[in-house]
C-alpha cells in the first residue's frame, strides 16, 4: 500500500494503523488515492487517542495528555506539529480540527472509574467514538451532503463495530481495572463486577456477552437496512468484520480470559472483499 509519494509521516501513521488497528488497516485498500491518505490521518490519530487510557497508570497522566492533542491540534493551522509523525499527518490531510477535537473530548469517559448505567449510555459513548470516526471518514470519501445522508447507517455501524470491539477487548480492561459493560446489564444477569475483573467467567457472564452482541447485531441489522452511497463503503466496512467475531464470542463454552477472538487476515480480506463486491456491510 506504501507509494512512493506518501510522506514520511504518513508512512509513519500507516504503520502504526497497520499494527495497532488491521481491521480498518484492510479497509483502506478499497479507499481511493488522495481520500485513502485522510483515513491513514484520521484512523492514526483515532489510535492515539483511544490508545490514552492504557498507556498511563493514572488517569490525570491521561487527561495531560489528551491537552496534549487539543493544543497541537490548535496549533496545526499554524504548521506547528511539535514533531509528531501523526499530527503532521493530519495537518496534511487537512482534517476538520472541530470533529478531532470532540473525538478527544469524547475519550476522556476512558479515563473515568464511572461505569455505564445502562446500554443507552453504553450506545452514546459508542456513537461519539467509533460512529464519529466512521462519519470522519465517510465525508472524507464522499463530501458533507452524501455523509449527511446516510446518518442512520453511520450511526447504527458505529455502534455494533464498538460494541463488538468493548466485548473483545473485555479481558484486557478487565486486567486494567476498568469495566465496560453496561451496569443494568450485569445487575439483570446477576454478576458480580469483581468477578469479572478478577478474570472469572461465569455463567452470569455469558448472560452478558449474549446480551451485548444481541445489541450490537441489532444495530448491524439497522445498519445494512440504511441507506447509503457506495462510495462511503470504505468508511462502513470495519462493521462488516462484526459477525465473525460476535459468532466467536457467543459461542457455547467460549471464555473471554481464555479464547481469543483474532481471525486470520485473509479471512477478513475475503469478507471485505465479498462486501465491497456487493456493495453492502
């Protein structure tokens, strides 16, 4: 994917998508040159962000550094980058500052000991992160008019591909002390929070992850029934990994602290390849 053109900071942020975040790696292979390199920017910015809150041991390291972006965000109109391969990425890109800058606001719930109330605030952080993300993207695919159109399926793919991204990481916040599944949820299923943060898989715990990836096929339903022009796909397709790994998870005797939830690379290839075929999540 690396042309001879790129910029020394936008192979930078390449790599770094290509490690930390493959899934929307491979989705930029359906993107066209000069749009592709705004997803490079703005998906390496995503990571460095959501990235904040398991790099620190304490959460005001976290919110310093998260003023850290604001301001070399604010200074980027300047051509001021403080040296950032990725920060010079996005002033290359020319990203809408405002929409990074909620994207930043929008992480600083990562740094909180509050948990979720119910899945209805689960849905609003789900929407003001991944879904905002995937709204970045579509209009730099396909302008402001065609991403305002299709709001539903942005929104509603947003949320199942964050959903099913806070169900596998599960273990790891876990292990971290943090816990993102919703608290009505855990309340009704009759699970308690320190069992799994102790890393404990009960029934109770089933119960939950059924119930969340329920709630995130929903919103992958009401994601392909949406309207949208094809040429926002790109944006979308991350969702289109959604089943596989919801599939694993639901599974009968599946252990979040034990099982992994990875599926091969060219597997994912395939599914997008079969999606972008198609023209649909």
């Amino acid at each position: 994917m690396a042309d001879e053109a790129m910029s020394v900071s936008m192979k930078t942020s390449l790599d770094e998508v290509r490690r930390y975040d493959h899934d929307r790696f491979l989705t930029l292979l359906f993107a066209p040159m000069p749009q592709r390199l705004s997803l490079i920017a703005l998906y390496a910015f995503n990571l460095e962000i959501a990235r904040v809150a398991e790099n620190v041991t304490e959460p005001m390291m976290g919110h310093i550094r998260l003023q850290w972006w604001r301001e070399t965000l604010e200074g980027l109109p300047n051509g001021e980058t403080r040296g950032h391969a990725v920060a010079a990425a996005v002033a290359e890109a020319d990203l809408k500052i405002p929409r990074l800058q909620a994207l930043i606001d929008a992480r600083e719930r990562d740094l909180s000991e509050d948990v979720f109330e119910d899945v209805a605030m689960l849905d609003s952080y789900a929407e003001k992160t991944s879904a905002a993300v995937m709204d970045i993207a579509a209009r730099a695919l396909g302008g402001e008019e065609k991403a305002d159109a299709a709001a539903d399926a942005i929104r509603h793919a947003g949320i199942a591909y964050a959903l099913t991204g806070l169900l596998r990481a599960l273990p790891v916040h876990a292990s971290q002390g943090r816990l993102t599944m919703p608290a009505d949820v855990l309340l009704r299923c009759n699970v308690d929070p320190h069992t799994v943060l102790a890393g404990e898989m009960t029934e109770g715990l089933r119960a939950v992850i059924q119930d969340v990836a329920d709630h995130a096929r929903s919103h992958l339903s009401a994601a392909r029934m949406a309207h949208f022009d094809p040429q926002l796909l790109p944006a979308l397709m991350p969702a289109s990994l959604c089943d596989r790994y919801l599939d694993m998870m639901t599974a009968p005797g599946f252990d979040p602290f034990r099982d992994r939830t990875d599926v091969p690379a060219f597997r994912r290839q395939l599914r997008l390849l079969g999606r972008n075929f198609r023209k649909k999540i």
